[in-house]
C-alpha cells in the first residue's frame, strides 16, 4: 500500500484486535496498549537419549529441554519489574 502510494497525505493509522467477550458493537480503547502481539521462535536441541542403565552413554537432550522451558516460563517474573508487560506462552 505504501509503494502504491495508498497512505500519502494520511497523519494517522488506526489498528483494531476483535475481542469477542466484550458487549456487542462496542469499542474499547485504552493508553497505553490494550492486547498482546505474538511472535513465534524455535528451538532446536541436539543430544543423544540412552538407556536408564547408563546414563554416562546419552547427554540427556529431554532434561535439557525442560530447563528450557522452565528457564522460559520464569522470564516475567524473575527479569522484569511488575509493572513491565508480558504475555507469554510456550
């Protein structure tokens, strides 16, 4: 739209997220933001399972990925002040 000179001459650009659970055909708005983004990652981790019997053949790549998503799971509580905002799943 930009390229094909759609926006020339427009000061402002409004974005709206439909929230189902509010009353019908209305509007909320809030300052600052009301609603969360989303991104996406992927993390990939190598390793090698083995047997119970001998845990010294495997590097245990399913411990690994639990810390992972613990270590994830504490981000807004233990790297941000309580005021900060954050919305995360995994």
């Amino acid at each position: 739209m930009i390229e094909e000179r759609c926006l020339d001459g427009v000061d402002e650009v409004y974005g709206f997220h439909n929230m189902p659970i509010g009353p019908e055909g209305s509007i909320s708005i809030r300052s600052p933001e009301m609603m969360a983004g989303s991104n996406r990652f992927i993390i990939k981790i190598k390793g090698k399972g083995g047997c119970g019997a001998e845990p010294a053949e495997a590097n245990d790549p399913i411990t690994c990925g639990f810390q992972v998503y613990n270590s994830l799971q504490t981000i807004k509580s233990r790297s941000l002040m309580n005021t900060d905002k954050l919305a995360m799943s995994v």
